[in-house]
C-alpha cells in the first residue's frame, strides 16, 4: 500500500503539492515512485523557468521506464532540488520529503483542481 500526506494536494499524474504561502513545493507521490522502481535520473527545469499547469516540466527516468513530470500549477520556478541530480533514489526512499522543484504560483486557484489526500486514495484504488 502507498503511503499518502496528508494536507497534501494530487494531481492525477501523480504529482503531490506542498503550499507554502504563494509557493507551491512539488514532487511526486509514493504511488508514483513504486510504479517506477528505480529512479536514476530527475530531470528538472532551471530556475527561473515558467512551468504551466498540465504541462510537463521535467522527467523521471528509472531502469523500466521513463516518465514525464506534470506541473499541477503555474507559475516561476524558484527552486530545484539539486540533491537529486547526485541522489535520484531519494525519490525512492521518501518520495514526500524529495521535493522536486518550488514553484512561485501565479494561479492559486489552480490548487482547486486537484485532490486531497482521500481522493487521491481513491483514484489509485488503494
């Protein structure tokens, strides 16, 4: 069973959001990294880029697959997480506390458009 934060928000690509004022922190799920299996690459956008909502922003690669990284919101891309570009399993290991990149929004209401933690539970059926 995947582990799922609470005060979260999903989006159905499997990405889950962290608000933090006008900040939105982003990674993707424990359901996400499972199906995966091994990550050995995060590719991520550079600071500075615009990043819109639906729109992919980067990928994860792991040894079965590749997938490409949705953005749940829009906005500017304030941060990367460049510990992953040395370390990509940290996906693995705690998929909630690999935050991928923190993005400054420029919709809020975006946020309205995903779901929460139970939802999220049931649309992966867990």
């Amino acid at each position: 069973m995947s582990k799922i934060a609470e005060g979260l928000k999903y989006s159905e690509s499997h990405e889950w959001v962290k608000v933090e004022g006008n900040i939105a922190v982003i990674g993707v799920s424990d359901f996400a990294q499972k199906e995966m299996g091994d990550i050995t690459y995060v590719d991520m956008p550079e600071v500075d880029d615009a990043v819109k909502a639906g729109e992919e922003f980067g990928a994860l690669e792991s040894v079965k697959a590749s997938s490409d990284l949705i953005s749940p919101v829009s906005g500017t891309v304030v941060e990367v997480n460049g510990e992953l570009e040395d370390a990509p399993e940290k996906v693995n290991e705690d998929a909630f506390a690999s935050w991928i990149i923190k993005v400054e929004m420029s919709d809020a209401s975006e946020l309205d458009a995903l779901m929460d933690a139970a939802a999220y539970k049931a649309f992966i059926g867990e």
